[in-house]
C-alpha cells in the first residue's frame, strides 16, 4: 500500500515538470552591444608634399672610351686603374719602330721632291731666255713650265704624307683627352691592339658633376612640366644612394631627350649634381627624389585607410554617430598620408582607429575629435 502511494507521487511530480516545460515561456530582453570607442579627425586644407622616387644611373659628366689610333704592341701603360690623371698625361705607349721608319721614308721623299722641284726652277730659268732670243720655241717652254708645276705639286704631296705619317708616329703614345678617372684596363704589355677591337684600351670619367640618368612616363612627364612652371622646388632634387642614405648635394633637373620613347612610353631626364668630394662615381645607382609642393590639400593618415583589392575605403561618422565605409580616390603620397582626390570633403571626419573591427552602419562612441591640418611633409 505503501509502495503504491510513492509510485503516484513520482507520477505527479513529472507531470508537473513536464507541464512547467511545455508552458509558454517569457520573452528575455535582446542583449545589447556597447558602441565602439573610435578616435576621429576632421578634415581640413593643408599643405602637403608629395614625393616621388625614380631609379637612376650614374654617369660621370664626361665619359670617353680611350682606344688605339693605329695597331701595334702595347710597349708601356703609363697608370693605374682607378688613378686620377690630368689632360694631356701620357696613358699608354704602342710600340712604334715602324711609324719612326715610316716618318723617315717620308721625309726623304720630301727631300727628292724638293731637289727635283729645284732642278724644275733651274731649267726653266734657262729656257726662258733662250725663247726670247727665238733660238727655243715656246711649246718648249710651256713643256719646262708644266715639268716645274708637277715638281711642286710632288714636293706638296711629300709633304703631306709626312705629316700623315708623323700623325701616325704621334698616334703611338695615347694620351688623355680630358681630366678624370681611369676605369678597368683590360689588356697588359704585349698585346696586340687595333682600333678595330671592340673593348677600350680603358675608359676616362671626368666626374666634378655627374649625371643621374632617370626616366618619367607620358602623364608624369606631362605633370612634371606643367608644375614646374609654378612650384621651383621641382627643379631641385635629392639622390639617395645605393646604401640609402640620401646624397649631400641637391641636383638641378634637365631633359635629357626631346622624344618619348616608343618602346616604354617614358621620356628620359637627367639631374646635375656637384661631386666635389668624388663619392658619386660613374656607372653606379640611386634614386632620384621629386618633390612636389600642394597648398590645399586634402590628407587622410595612412592607418585611416582599408584597402580591399587595389581600392581605398574609410569610415566616415554619419548621422546617430553611426559609422558609413566610403570609397576614395587618391591623387599621391605625402610621407605618412594620402592625398585626396575624390570622395572626402571639408569637414568631414574620419575614424583614426579601430578600422579592423568596424562595419558599414555600426553605432560608435566618438573618442576626442582632432583637426586633420597639420602640413604633411
């Protein structure tokens, strides 16, 4: 009797709990997340400058190929690879017997054309008389006459093939046509030389100014020469070189080519710069700085920017202090920021932070509002 009064017992307790289960359930409050704390800034014209980098070859301001004039034996080298030599300086010597002999038989050749012209003149003061006195005709005459003019055009050409082969002879000592520096010498004493070889017996740079070689396209090309007529600072440059650091002197832009170049769609310019302490040398690298100048820009920091497959967005704080994800158009980079071209004006402000975890319409709390006006340089 017992045992039956325990079973209804347990019975009616689940059904109560069974019923409790099944009754209708009261509707819980949607949980409600707290605004983002973002820093904003606002919008406002600055000045801003825009740099630009452009690789660049290095050129000494005169470079020359120094080959041989005549072929021969290389008999002395007269420097060093590397040595700083003065114009006129004796640089190599090609072993020169046969022009000496040439310069020899060329003059006394000379001498046989002067004493045959000699022997012309003689004749043709005897003859003169002896047609005056009738007892020579004047056929005779003009024939003694004709021999005289054929001696001194002889002596003339003795002459000439003189001095030829003393140009010849002088050819055999290489000397250097401008002051500068001796690149690599290739070939030692003994060697066989032409002026058809198609290596240098060396090459000269003279490197007081050097030449930075750098190339624009069409449009920046068209952009650099519209500018420049209004910002100066475009005709100044800075090089920084192959360890980075930037070069001490500033350069002065020149066009190096009147033409765009087919192939690559670039025009050629070149930067003077003063090499007083020789540290630019030719043949070497470095980058070429352009910097532009802009008085009313609009800038965005770089952290204020996503950018999602090639194209910018910011967040710009709306109505109800909701954030709204806005595409930009940038124009240039000015060190830390970006200039705008389109998409942003005056006045409006931009998150600074938090851009990672924010989403189009999400509720924020504005953090201190700052004035986007410093100069970005």
């Amino acid at each position: 009797m017992l045992s039956r009064e325990k079973t209804k017992q347990a019975l009616l307790i689940g059904l109560v709990a069974w019923v409790s289960a099944c009754g209708p359930k009261q509707e819980q409050p949607p949980m409600q997340n707290a605004p983002v704390s973002v820093d904003f800034h606002e919008i406002r014209p600055s000045e801003a400058q825009v740099e630009k980098k452009y690789p660049g070859s290095i050129e000494g301001s005169v470079n020359v190929d120094i080959k041989a004039q005549v072929s021969g034996y290389l008999d002395e080298i007269y420097v060093r690879e590397g040595e700083y030599v003065p114009k006129g300086k004796p640089l190599f010597r090609i072993k020169g017997d046969v022009f000496q002999e040439q310069v020899n038989n060329a003059d006394a050749a000379l001498k046989a054309a002067l004493a045959a012209e000699e022997s012309a003149r003689i004749e043709l003061e005897k003859m003169r008389p002896l047609v005056q006195g009738k007892v020579m005709s004047p056929v005779q005459l003009q024939t003694v006459e004709s021999n005289y003019a054929s001696a001194k055009a002889q002596v003339a050409q003795a002459k000439a093939a003189l001095g030829s082969s003393q140009i010849n002879a002088a050819f055999s000592l290489i000397k250097a046509p401008v002051s500068g520096y001796i690149g690599r010498i290739p070939n030692r004493i003994g060697n066989l030389v032409t002026p058809a070889d198609a290596a240098p017996l060396t090459t000269l740079s003279e490197i007081n100014n050097v030449f930075v070689y750098f190339s624009l396209s069409e449009s920046d090309f068209i952009s650099f020469m519209k500018d420049r007529q209004t910002d100066e600072g475009l005709n100044t440059v800075e090089l920084i070189m192959a360890d980075g650091t930037t070069y001490a002197q500033k350069g002065r832009v020149e066009i190096a080519s009147g033409n765009i170049e087919r192939a690559t769609g670039s025009i050629p310019l070149k930067a003077v710069f003063p090499n007083p302490d020789k540290v630019l040398r030719s043949g070497g690298t470095g980058k070429v700085v352009l910097r532009r100048t802009l008085s009313d820009a609009l800038t965005v920091p770089l952290a204020s920017v996503k950018d999602i497959q090639d194209r910018y967005f910011v967040y710009a704080l709306g109505d109800s202090n909701k954030v709204t994800m806005r595409p930009i158009e940038v124009s240039g980079r000015a060190k830390n920021h970006y200039i705008i071209k389109s998409g942003l004006k005056e006045g409006d402000r931009i998150a600074l932070n938090r851009i990672d975890v924010l989403t189009e319409g999400m509720p924020v709390e504005p953090g201190k509002a700052g004035v986007a006006a410093t100069v970005a340089k």
